[in-house]
C-alpha cells in the first residue's frame, strides 16, 4: 500500500478526536519511528509503499490512539530536555514545566558555583518515575552526585534504563517515601515532583491521562492534599546542608497553602515561581 493512501484512512479516523495539527504530529512521528523516514524523506518519495508488516505496525498504533492513549506509551519514548527517556504505563509522561524546574536548579547551582567556586554538589530527588529530573541534572551537572527515591518498582527500573541511555550515574533507591524516618544522607539540593491532583481536578484533566497514565503518581486525597509535601519537607529540614535547598512542583492551585507549610514546618526563605503559562508551578524554600 502507497503511505499516502494509509494517510489519508490515518486522519479520517482521528480527526473527530483530535485537531489535525496534531493528528500530523503523531502521523510522522510513527513515520519516522517505524520507516525510519524524516517527513522531508517522504515528501521526496510520494510513491513510497508500506509493506504489510509496517501497515500492522501503523494500524495497531492508529486502534491505540483511537483509544485516546498517549502517543508517548504507544511509542515507548519522549524527550525530556533535550534528552531521550523511555517511558510506559508505570511512569508519568514527562511535562514541560518539570523541564522549567530542572532549569531553575541548573541556574541557580550554576550561581552558587560563582560563589563557593565549587561544583561538587549532592542532589537527591523524590519520586523519579522516568527518572527525568535526576538524569537531566546530571546530564547537565556532570560534577553533581545524583540519587533518587521511588516506591514503585517498575518505575525504577524504567529510570535505570533511562541512565544508561543517557550514559548518566544516578543512584536509584526503592522506598516508601511516606514511610520513611530519615533520608539517606545530607544534600545541598533535594528536589521533588510529588502526587499532588485533587481528585476534584479529576473532571478538569483530559481522558487520556485518567485512562493511561499512573494514578500512584497523580493523584492524592481531597482532604490532604499536600500530604506528600509535608512529609518530603520534614524529612527535608533534617538532610539538607547548611545551605541546601528544598524544590517542588506544585499544584497551580494551592500555592498559598504550600507558603503557610513550608512556614510552619520552619522554612524562612521560600520563593514562588510561575510558568509559562503565568501560574505558580514551582517552588523553592531554604532555612
């Protein structure tokens, strides 16, 4: 079969779901992963066929977006800033304002650099999933001695992938998060992108994402909230050095409520800051 016949069926089935800008993302997307074809490539080769193997490939992958599932799981695969990570149904799909977290801290570790005219810095992240955030800092801290906390095995294992794909040292540990009395060692920066949607935003969030991604990683209790931050934020007061420095992603929502936590717990530098979009997504606080 011509690709540009398959084409044609690919967008009549999507785009009751989808606008068609994105309908031709995921189009050459799978293109490129199962043809190995840029769409420049294909441009040069209209008459370009698809043999019958390479059309079961695209038809199961067109049944699963018919399903609304993430295009990130039906390829296995994104890209983090500017790094590739695999990623399945035990990770959530990395999002963009965790890259703009990750910039905040390589800014501000580049400024304590100038500083102490150290590089050595100790970082500990809570809750890997794909492991985006600790392998892109030490990606981009190659000084930096990375570790990382999950509870979920498979997601470990999908983060330990991850590091050797991206030919990174990070020491992943297994733990309860909320269970736990201690954190491993001192740190100069400990980070965090914990469970943090209501239940009540559910109706709010796409069905994509209730339908696929994992809900241990999304989603708290109404009625605690932030049961996942003060927790991290205690553990945190006991394991960050003299001049360490807690971050977290947080809920758009409750960014008020995040202040009057980390003050009460005893933080007395806390910094709010808001993404792209203009809402406060992340935060930073120190003693």
């Amino acid at each position: 079969m011509k690709l540009k016949t398959y084409k044609a069926k690919f967008y009549e089935k999507l785009l009751s779901l989808f606008p068609e800008t994105e309908v031709e993302s995921f189009f050459y997307l799978l293109t490129e992963a199962y043809l190995e074809k840029t769409r420049i490539q294909l441009a040069l080769e209209p008459d370009f066929e698809i043999n019958s193997e390479q059309l079961q490939q695209f038809e199961k992958a067109l049944q699963r977006l018919f399903q609304q599932e993430p295009i990130q799981y039906i390829l296995e695969e994104t890209e983090f800033f500017g790094y590739p990570f695999q990623v399945n149904q035990y990770t959530l799909i990395p999002r963009p304002e965790t890259e703009e977290l990750v910039a905040w801290i390589i800014e501000d570790v580049a400024a304590r650099k100038q500083e102490t005219n150290t590089a050595k810095i100790s970082i500990l992240d809570i809750g890997t999933g794909s492991g985006c955030i600790p392998i892109s800092l030490a990606k981009e801290l190659p000084q930096a001695k990375v570790s990382s906390i999950d509870v979920s095995k498979e997601a470990l294992q999908i983060a330990q992938n991850n590091s050797a794909l991206n030919q990174v040292e990070v020491k992943f540990i297994q733990q309860d998060i909320l269970q736990a009395e201690s954190l491993p060692e001192k740190y100069e920066v400990i980070v965090s992108n914990p469970p943090y949607v209501r239940e009540l935003e559910k109706e709010q969030m796409h069905q994509n994402v209730l339908d696929f991604e994992p809900e241990l990683a999304l989603f708290v209790e109404d009625n605690n909230p932030l049961i996942f931050y003060r927790k991290i934020a205690r553990l945190a007061k006991n394991a960050l050095t003299k001049n360490g420095v807690l971050y977290f992603e947080i809920n758009e929502y409750l960014p008020e409520e995040m202040v009057s936590l980390l003050e009460e717990i005893g933080y007395q530098h806390i910094e709010l800051k808001k993404d792209i979009f203009g809402k406060f997504r992340m935060c930073k606080a120190s003693f």
